[in-house]
C-alpha cells in the first residue's frame, strides 16, 4: 500500500497518470460511445514510444527491467482511464514478463521492442485452456510428444484475439504445463466476441480449436513460463479492477461533494457519507491485496496469493462500483459519468479467467 508513496514509483506514476488521462480517458472513452470505443490501437502505440510495452524486459533489449509491483501501478492507472485498454495492456504485460527470463525468447522480445511504436504495435496474447466446451469435446486439452515436436489438441481461450496479437503464448495447463510461443498466423479462432453489453468493449476474446496442432522446437518455451504467465495475469488483471473501482470512488465522490439534496450536499447525510467511506476502506484493501501478491516470492505463496488478489479485488471492485451507481441515484443508470460501464467492466474482469467468457466462446 505504500508504493505511491516510494520515491522509486513517482516518475512511473506520473508518465502513467498523464498518459491515462491524454490518451485512454481524453481519446479512447467518449461518453456518447461507449458501446462500441473500438480496439484502441492510437493509444498502444503511444503507449509503445513511452517504453510501456516493453516494461518487463532487461535494458540490453530495449525495456525497463520493471518489477511486477512496478507493472500493477501502471495498470491501475490506466484502468482508471478504462478497463478495457488496461486489460489489454495487462495482458501483453504478462507475457512479457514471463518471456522475460527465457534466454530462447529473447530475440522475439528485441523485435517486439523494434516494433512496438509501430501503427499497429507488436502485441502479445496469451492462451490457455478452456474448462466449459461443448459435451464431445474433451474439457483438458490432449498432448502428444513426438520425434521432438508437442502435438496438441483441444480448445483454448485466447485473449486478446489472434486477429490483433503478432504472438500468442498457448498454456496447456497449470504448473509445469507445456507452453508454445507461437506465431498468431498460425493460430485460427473459431468464434471471436467482445463482451456485448456486459463490459469490456474494448477488448475481444477467441475461441481456439486446436485439431492435432503441431509445435516445433523453437516453438517450444520453458515449462515455468505455465505458471509465471497464470501468476502474472492475476495480479495484473487484481491490478486493473483496482483502478477500475478507484475511479468509480472517484467520480461517486465528486458526484456527492457537488450535488444538494434537501439543502445540504448530500456527502453530509450520513448514510452516502458512510456509504463513500466504506467504498474507500474497499479500495484500500485491494491496493494492500494487489501489492503483497506482486512482492510474493516465485513460488506456490506467490501463486496462491495471485489467486486470491484476483478473486478478492474481483468481489471488491463490484461491490464499489454498485455503490458508486447508488450514489448516484438515477444519473448512475446512465451513461452520463459513465458509472454504469464501471460495473459492467468490473463484472467481466471478474469473470475473465472463469468460466463466463468460454460459455459465450464455446458456444460460438
């Protein structure tokens, strides 16, 4: 919790703070188009010449040598400009960061460097195994090895989709799983979605149907890569539903201090004043929550903490996004402050690496 207020994280949370508030919150959200903002390409590519993208890696390649607690401050800043192109960016993060320690990995990192302020930058996507999928389809995904290649069949979430991703990181299951760094050519989604009206707009999910899908050497990444990239992806994703639920705090706040109700503003009357209060103490537990399951160590403490910053912040950043719509009575309903979308981001987060998401892929 004390991470805003290291010196070592200033620089970082300004250049992300304005950033945030430039290029996500001044360009990609507008109040009267926040069904469809679209894929929010400008806003990766200034993201791409400010060395965001890159963050993760050692500076002989052309990052930063960010830590993962580092990353989280930067993802919350930019989930409060907007969910959607935080969890894009969190994403892209993860696998980063994973690919980050692999020394086969490290020419594909120097080109994504050289590439990342590109009009459509080079952006990673990670993919892992579905758990709902139709009735005769297996539920865990079938690997073969053979004659040094892994022959993988089954059917994977892959986010964000293919269609706009250069390299696909594809996990075959949980610690110690085979992991495939994969050109997204070669990856073919059978049913790509947004999230219609639940959230999220900006970013799109696949489904993938691998049929005897063949990995070849170079392909093939250290099995470690598993469980750092699932690691990664929850503190971050903990990271975005953070900001996501500060800036509901935020607006729900100003919201109180300017409207007068029964003559006074209604952040006198006790019950928004405890209301607001509580929001906060929420708040203030994520960023506790989002910062010790960054600093874990790299091992089962740290998984398991991942795993419980995600569902916490998840629950959390729900319950503070709803108080902020009954704060705002019946403006919350509507997309005037933009509240509304809040929840509706805050609830497909939760549900991102659940199940929700691959019903609405499994069925496509």
């Amino acid at each position: 919790m004390n991470s805003y207020y290291n010196p070592e994280f200033k620089p970082l949370l300004e250049t992300a703070q304005r950033f945030a508030t430039r290029e996500i919150t001044g360009k990609v959200v507008k109040l009267d188009s926040l069904e469809k903002p679209g894929f929010p390409w400008e806003a990766i590519r200034v993201a791409g010449e400010a060395g965001f993208l890159c963050g993760p890696m050692s500076e002989d390649i052309g990052g930063g040598a960010l830590s993962l607690e580092a990353l989280t401050v930067l993802i919350e800043k930019i989930a409060e400009g907007a969910a959607g192109p935080a969890t894009i960016f969190a994403t892209h993060l993860a696998v980063v960061r994973a690919l980050a320690g692999v020394e086969s990995a490290k020419p594909l990192l120097k080109r994504m460097a050289e590439q990342s302020a590109d009009p459509q930058p080079f952006l990673f996507g990670a993919s892992l195994p579905m758990t709902a999928v139709p009735l005769n389809r297996p539920a865990i995904p079938e690997v073969e090895e053979s004659k040094g290649d892994i022959v993988i069949t089954g059917d994977f979430i892959c986010f964000p989709s293919p269609e706009v991703c250069r390299h696909v990181v594809l996990v075959t299951g949980e610690k110690d799983a085979h992991s495939i760094c994969v050109d997204a050519a070669k990856m073919s989604p059978h049913g790509s979605a947004v999230f219609p009206g639940s959230g999220l707009e900006e970013f799109t999910a696949s489904g993938l149907r691998l049929d005897e899908f063949r990995a070849t050497d170079d392909e093939i990444m250290d099995k470690t890569i598993s469980a750092q990239l699932r690691r990664n992806l929850r503190v971050l994703l903990a990271a975005a539903q953070l900001g996501n639920a500060r800036a509901a705090l935020r607006t729900a706040w100003q919201y109180a201090e300017e409207r007068v109700q029964t003559g006074r503003k209604i952040i006198e009357h006790q019950e928004v004043r405890r209301i607001l209060e509580t929001m906060a103490e929420q708040a203030d537990a994520m960023t506790g929550m989002v910062r010790l399951a960054a600093c874990a160590p790299e091992d089962k403490i740290g998984w398991d903490l991942a795993r419980r910053a995600y569902t916490f912040c998840g629950s959390a950043a729900e319950q503070v996004c709803l108080d902020a719509v009954q704060t705002l009575g019946g403006y919350g309903y509507m997309k005037d402050y933009g509240v509304e979308k809040r929840v509706r981001d805050a609830k497909s987060l939760q549900c991102l690496l659940g199940t929700y998401v691959e019903d609405i892929l499994g069925g496509a």
